[in-house]
C-alpha cells in the first residue's frame, strides 16, 4: 500500500505540476494577446476579430490547468477558523470528508465534462465567430481540470501531512 501511495501522490504531484507549467505559458501568452488586441486597437486603429476568442480560449486553459495545483498546495478558500477548532482527529475526519466531497465533484465534473466534449465531437460544434474554433478542445478543459483536482484530492486523502501545511510540495 505505501508503494501505491507513493505512486499516487508522485503522479497527482507530476501531473498538476506538468499542467501549472501549461497554465502558466497560457498566461503569458494571454498577456501578449491582450496587449496586441489593445494596441491593435487604440494604436494602429485596426481592430482583431479573433483575439477576444483567443484570449477567453487562453483563460480557460489558465482557470481549469490550475484548480489542481491550488488545492495541492492547500490555497483555495476554506474555513480554517472552523477547521482549527476541532481536535487534530476531528480535524483529520473533516478533511477526509471534504477531500470525499470534492471526489464525487469530481466525478461529475469528469462524466458531464465527457458528455458534452462527446456531443461537441459528435456534432462537430465550432464557435460562432469567423475563427470557427472546434469546441470540444474547450469543453475539453472541464473534465481535465476535473481530473487534475481529483488527483489532487485524492493526494490529500491518502497523504494527510499535507493538509496541514502550506509550504511547496518537496517529498515528490
């Protein structure tokens, strides 16, 4: 069992720490893109059609890569004034329900955000603008990120010590 747990925690780690590193060029990338779409803009006058998509594209990437990451590194909102008045095992029996709330969250995060990228491919759904951008690649992002903040929590279930601490990720 530890072996398993090693290797759950080390792939939920790796895996969110490959897609931080997306989120993050996705970020840059969304700030070159805004500051094009304004200087094309308010500077040379001559307006994008396709950089407001873009960049909505872009911050879909950012929302939904990231939402693993912050709950490894335990930075999403949370009552802790209520968390620290239980005692440690009360506080270690709360965690493991919210870590199992946010697993059948999960879930149906994974089967709706399925459904819809299947009935995206199926009907070969594309944005409204000129782009025609296919839209199952962005519904796509709904059970990935599902999938990255599973992994995540169930990292937290089964690792506990990193309930309780805020520092980075270094055992993995």
């Amino acid at each position: 069992m530890n072996s398993l747990t090693h290797f759950l925690g080390a792939f939920a780690h790796g895996s969110n720490r490959v897609a931080i590193f997306v989120a993050e060029i996705a970020l840059a990338a969304l700030m070159l893109a805004c500051t094009y779409g304004v200087i094309a803009r308010y500077v040379f006058n001559s307006p994008s059609i396709y950089i407001t998509e873009i960049c909505v594209y872009l911050l879909l990437i950012c929302s939904w890569l990231s939402i693993g990451w912050v709950h490894l590194e335990n930075r999403h909102v949370s009552v802790e004034a209520f968390h620290q008045k239980f005692s440690p095992r009360g506080q270690r029996l709360a965690s493991c329900v919210s870590q199992l709330c946010i697993l059948f969250f999960c879930l149906v995060l994974l089967w709706a955000g399925i459904s819809v990228v299947e009935t995206a491919l199926a009907r070969n759904y594309r944005s409204s603008s000129m782009l025609r951008f296919p839209l199952w690649m962005a519904y796509g992002m709904i059970p990935l990120g599902g999938t990255l903040l599973g992994l995540a929590a169930l990292r937290q279930l089964f690792i506990p010590n990193r309930l309780e601490s805020n520092d980075s990720i270094k055992e993995f």
